[in-house]
C-alpha cells in the first residue's frame, strides 16, 4: 500500500497548489485523477498530467514525474482487467494475511528474534502452509 501511496501523494499535494482556497476544485481534480486510474485510463492519465507540464516550474516538475511513473508502470495499475481475472487490487487481504501469518509465527508472548532467525521461521512456515515443506527441506540440506 505504501508504494501506491507515494505514487499518489504528488498529486495530492499538487491540488492544493493549483486550486488554492478552492477545496472543491481540489477534491473535483483527485477524484478525476483517480476514477481515471480506478478505470485503467492510464494513457488519459499520463495525458492530463502532461498537459498541466505547462504550469508554473515548480509544479511542472512534479507532474512530469507522476506522468513518468504511470507511463513507466501501466502495466501496474490496469485495475479493471485485474478485477475482470476476480484478482484483488487491494492491499487489504494481503496485509491482514501477512500479520496474522507473522503475527501467530513470530509473536507469540515471550519470543525474540534475530533477523536471520525470523526469515528462517517465515521460510519454514511459509512452506509448510503452501504444501511445499518438502522443498524447503531439500534447500535446507543443500
């Protein structure tokens, strides 16, 4: 979730500089900004942040980078074909697994962990729930 919301914090920031004292002329450019991608309008998106390219310097800048990233990582972020294949694009399934993976592996009361030993612990577990412990071992005695 955090890379997504970096890659949206520079317009988020950038709205307010453009619409000073205009919070609904703020929140109209998010949220175009954001069906557009919510869509898999990513070419349009790249298009209406390069024709802002025009702006003052300082915020030019900035919108060429986002269009850069988005130009860059289309592939990413064609969430309407992801939902089409019944994939999440959430994050939300994904990190609630994650914690409560890690969370009843390595957390339990009284546990302390070095670094190598929590990767070991996560490799072992992630193993045995994927029905692949037999790899690990192998990988193990190799």
């Amino acid at each position: 979730e955090w890379i997504w919301n970096l890659a949206n914090e520079p317009w988020w920031d950038l709205a307010p500089k453009l619409h000073p004292g205009d919070e609904t002329q703020q929140k109209r450019g998010m949220m175009v900004h954001q069906n557009l991608l919510d869509e898999g309008k990513i070419e349009k998106r790249v298009g209406a942040l390069r024709s802002r390219e025009a702006c003052p310097p300082e915020l030019a800048a900035t919108f060429r980078m986002e269009a850069d990233y988005f130009e860059k990582n289309a592939a990413r972020v064609r969430y309407p074909e992801f939902r089409r294949q019944h994939l999440l694009v959430g994050t939300g399934v994904r990190q609630a697994g994650c914690t409560t993976v890690i969370g009843s592996c390595l957390k339990p009361s009284g546990m302390f962990w070095t670094v190598g030993g929590a990767n070991t612990m996560l490799a072992l577990r992630r193993s045995y729930l994927s029905g692949r412990f037999e790899d690990y071992e192998e990988a193990r005695r190799a």
